[in-house]
C-alpha cells in the first residue's frame, strides 16, 4: 500500500490515493488501528482514502486512528487539497457535503460553511458548553486557564453526555493569545490541533462578542507555533486558512 504522511498544524494524517493504488477495502480497513499506531505502524490521528467523484473534483474519506468513519475533517480536507490541486480552487465530496478549497500564499483553506448550533450553551458537570456541528459536533468549552485541570478526565466525561459522543475543545486566552486544546472523539485522545475544533471556537467567540478578523487561533502544544486563521462572515460562515505539510511517501503490507 502506497501512502503520503501530512499533516496540517500538527493533526496527522496517512492519505491513500484509492485512484491511483487500489487497495482491498476490508483487510484495509481493518488495519486501520494498526497502521496509526505510533509503536507499531506508522503513526497518525487518522487515514485520509481519496476515491473518485461524481458531484465533485475527488471524494474524502476520513478514518479515526480507531477505525471509525468520520464525517467530515478540517485539517485533513485541506492536505488531501495541497496533495490533490495545482492552483486553481478545487471541491472535495464528504460525508457532510462538498467544501471549496484553495491556496494562498503557501497556505491552504477551506469553507467550513455556517454551523449548527445544537446547544447554546447547556450545564455539564461543572462546565458551560456550547456544541456546534462544523460537518462533525463540537463542545466549547472556556477556561480561565489549564492550568490544573485534568482535560483528558474531563473532556471524556463530557464526551460521554452524548449519545452519539462529541469532540471537546477547552479554549483559553493566554497571553492575549486564544489557545485551544482538543479532545477528538474515534482518536480518544488529545490531537494537537483540530481544524473544525478551532472553527467552533472562533464561531462560539464571534457568537459571544465582536473579535477583530481575522480570529487567530493557536494549538497549545510547544511542537507548533503556526496559527489557523478564521474568518466568519455576517451570516456565520466560516473559512479557514493555515499550512500543511506532506512529511514523507512510503509504502507498507497490509498483512
């Protein structure tokens, strides 16, 4: 199997061209935890498989590190449009519907489209979150700081409040600066950044006040210090723009 590894701020990915390299589908797709595991595979929060389109430029499938299928990813969207287009903006088909992508200045974005607001905002144990679906749900969560506070403990017991479960992004301004840590539900674990995570955010903060644009967001991690970009027009549609980087091509058996 045939596989380019990204990653966009950090949110890694193996992206496989199922156009270019056909591969067997269910042995496929049963490796999957296999294959991103950082011991024993290659290593990554999930798998991007390309296929054709009839409604678009390419399709996107998103796999989480556990093997489930997500609907929709912003960072992993926005590799597959670096590895997939020249300069011209190009559409890629989801399972949350078909999104525009473009370059500028060596970076890439995407249109996120207007979220949905399902709770605004409700009490779970000790927190007010605000859930937003950004082609998948979201919880926002705003901390003073995070500095004592156990967030994986956290974010799973507020993951758990949900039927179908739900990502959980905890935000904070540090030094003048708004730094969000993500808790990804299929990866069960904090990521380092999170593309529609960091969306609902900057769409919560642009709820609750009038921010200058663009809303600059960074991950907490001292791995990365790229910012996203959001811009949110007046009726809540969001685009996003940051880099992404292809780190290396390789090729491994599916046993």
């Amino acid at each position: 199997m045939i596989f380019t590894k990204y990653h966009g701020i950090g949110n890694d990915f193996i992206l496989i061209d199922q156009r270019k390299s056909p591969i067997e589908k269910s042995a496929f797709f049963a490796q999957i935890p296999r294959i991103c595991d950082r011991n024993l595979g290659i290593g990554a929060d999930g798998v991007l498989l390309l296929e054709g389109s009839k409604c678009a430029d390419l399709k996107m499938r998103i796999f989480n590190s556990d093997g489930s299928e997500a609907d929709m990813c912003g960072n992993g969207i926005r590799c597959v449009a670096d590895y997939e287009m020249a300069q011209e903006p190009i559409e890629i088909e989801t399972r949350s519907g078909v999104f525009t992508c473009w370059r500028k200045e060596g970076r890439i974005g995407v249109d996120l489209k207007q979220p949905l607001i399902s709770h605004w905002p409700i009490k779970i144990h000790e927190f007010a979150v605000y859930v937003v679906k950004v082609g998948v749900p979201h919880a926002v969560i705003f901390l003073p700081s995070f500095n004592q506070i156990d967030l994986i403990k956290k974010a799973q017991k507020i993951r758990s409040a949900f039927s179908e479960g739900v990502n959980v992004n905890f935000a904070s301004f540090l030094n003048n600066q708004l730094v969000v840590r993500t808790y990804e539900r299929g990866v069960e674990n904090e990521t380092i950044s999170c593309g529609t995570g960091f969306a609902a955010v900057a769409f919560v903060v642009s709820k609750l006040s009038n921010p200058p644009q663009p809303i600059l967001i960074a991950s907490a991690s001292d791995k990365i210090s790229k910012q996203m970009e959001f811009f949110i027009s007046a009726s809540g549609n969001i685009q996003m723009l940051a880099e992404v980087c292809q780190v290396f091509s390789g090729s491994v058996e599916l046993s």
